[in-house]
C-alpha cells in the first residue's frame, strides 16, 4: 500500500475499533477490502506504535494503551479550554481587546481558543495556529513558567527566528527575558511577532501546579500599554488565576 493509503487504512481500523470495541481479523479484512497479508502487516505495524493490542479473545484486535494516552490528553485540553472561555469572554468584555489561549505542543504554542477584539483584527495565531515560544506574550509565558530544563532544550533545539526587530533573537537575549517574565509573574510582549500589537499573559497552571495553557490580551500597543497597563497587566493576573483554580490549583 502506498504511504497515504497505509495512513487512512490505519484511520479506518482505528475507527472500526472505536465503534465495535474490538474485531476479528477476518472482520478487519473485509472492511479494508485488503489482501490478508496486507492487513496482517498493518496491524503488526500499528501494534508495534502501540495503536492496537490483541483482544481478549484469539484472532481478536482492541485500540493499544497509546490510543488512549493520546485521547486523555485531548480530552485535558479541552478541560482548559471550557474551563477558561468563560474567563475569556469577560475578559474581553471588559477590555474589548483580544483574547488568547494557548497551549504547548512541542517547541511551539497552539492556539486552541480565541475572541477577536473589537478595535483591531489581529492577523496572527488565528484557532488552531501556532508560533515559536520565543515570541509573543501567550507561547513565551509557556516557555517563561515551563522551567529551566525547557528553557535549555528550546535555546539548544529551536532557531530562534526574527519577525520584527524588536524579536530577541539571541540565546542570551531570550534567557534574559525568560529570567525577568517568570521573577515578574506576567509576559509582556511588544510588537516582537507584529509591529503595532502588543499583547500581556500570564501562565495557567493544572492541579498538579505545572504550567498547562497560558492566557493572553492583545491589542494596538500604545493602548494595551498606555495609561490603562497596570490595569490590564491585573486583569490578565487575576483571569489566568480563575482559570487555574477551575482546573483544581492551589497556590
């Protein structure tokens, strides 16, 4: 089978095992519409990744223990996400700015819940985006409160690209930064992703007191940090802090 095609036969019986619990092989057989060896080999390959394990009964197949990790972990951020858009949507309510939630995937931030304010559409990290987590105030709170161990695997692995030129885009720039964010409590980011925007967040921390998502308000900078800076910095404070303690943190 072609590589695609392994992909999406590997979806299938991915799906056929959700649906039916667990299936014979004859059963897998019939509804790939494969030859035999071809979907013998299959689920030997997906039984080495973990994705399926032999059922309870012989000649039976069931989704591996894999299938399941990777499915609490989706289920987790959906438990950020409906924990914080409520918080999100008063915050943004308030300040009619807009409002960002991200989580960590990697050397990256995703961003899996936004609310577009109402003075100014910013066209970076759009749902399901993603940026570096050297820029930006949601992904370098990610970084800031993610620890020094993350700290040293991101300046070792990642490339630290320049978007403006206000990105510090040095190891020891970066670490800098890192330090004064995580003594300061709070991410302040100015115009290093897009020139003109500005955007303050603040970590979000589970119950086991690990940094989980980071929330983040954006706008026009000479706004979002003029005369009204000490106010925002306190609202994405406390927002980020209300979104902690639904997810069951203790400070």
């Amino acid at each position: 089978m072609p590589p695609v095609n392994v992909l999406s036969k590997a979806d299938r019986v991915l799906e056929l095992l959700a649906d039916q619990g667990e299936m014979p092989i004859a059963g897998l057989i019939e509804a790939l519409d494969e030859p035999r060896t071809s979907v013998y080999r299959l689920l030997e390959s997906m039984q080495e990744l973990g994705w399926v394990e032999p059922g309870g009964r012989r000649g039976h197949y069931r989704l591996g223990l894999k299938v399941f990790r990777l499915g609490a972990a989706v289920a987790r951020r959906f438990d950020e996400r409906q924990a914080a858009l409520p918080v999100m949507e008063r915050l943004h309510e308030e300040t009619g700015e807009t409002v960002f939630l991200c989580v960590r995937q990697g050397l990256e931030a995703v961003c899996i819940e936004r609310i577009d304010g109402a003075r100014v559409q910013i066209l970076e990290l759009r749902l399901g985006g993603r940026l570096p987590l050297h820029v930006g105030g949601a992904p370098r709170a990610l970084l800031a409160f993610g620890g020094e161990a993350l700290w040293d695997e991101y300046l070792f692995r990642a490339p630290l690209n320049t978007y403006t030129n206000k990105t510090l885009n040095t190891p020891e720039l970066v670490r800098q930064s890192l330090m004064d964010d995580a003594n300061a409590g709070i991410v302040i980011s100015n115009q290093d992703v897009t020139l003109g925007i500005a955007s303050i967040a603040a970590p979000v921390f589970n119950h086991t007191g690990k940094v989980s998502a980071a929330l983040s308000l954006a706008g026009v900078a000479p706004v979002l940090l003029g005369d009204n800076r000490q106010r925002h910095e306190s609202m994405v404070r406390e927002a980020a802090a209300e979104v902690s303690r639904a997810l069951g943190y203790s400070s």
